[in-house]
C-alpha cells in the first residue's frame, strides 16, 4: 500500500487531507455549491467515459490526440 501512496504524489496528499476533514465542514459547501458542482462532476464522468469508450475501442490515437490538446491548454495556463 505505501507503494501506491508513494506513487500518488503531494496532489493525492492533498486530497487525503481533504477526504479527513470534517462532514460538517463540507456538507454547507456542497449544500450551497450543489447546481455548479453537479455541473463539474457531470463533465467529469463524460470526460471519463470518453476516455473508457476510446481504450476498450482501442482508439489510442484520438486518446493521444486528447492528451496533447490538454498539454496544449496546460501551457496557455501557465503563461
């Protein structure tokens, strides 16, 4: 198991330390955030779903396509 967290970096450390937090504290977060939240994680699963259509397709192209067009937006970020 260490292994996986070992592999896992510092952005699934800070996902743990956000799955420990307080259910109070985040109840009234999703509570007031629902209608955009619900939005995300339905982009989110489609995004996934995509993505589980094209490795069981075998669509390894279009994938790789994807995947370059997310560096590209990565780097318009990061100006």
């Amino acid at each position: 198991m260490k292994t996986v967290f070992d592999l896992a970096s510092s952005g699934f450390e800070s996902t743990v330390r956000l799955a420990k937090s307080s259910p109070e504290t985040w109840i009234p977060i999703f509570r007031q955030n629902q209608d955009n939240i619900i939005d995300v994680l339905d982009e989110y699963i489609n995004t996934l779903l995509k993505f589980k259509g094209l490795m069981l397709s075998e669509g390894y192209d279009k994938f790789k396509q994807y995947l370059t067009e997310a560096n590209d937006i990565k780097r318009i970020l990061n100006k």
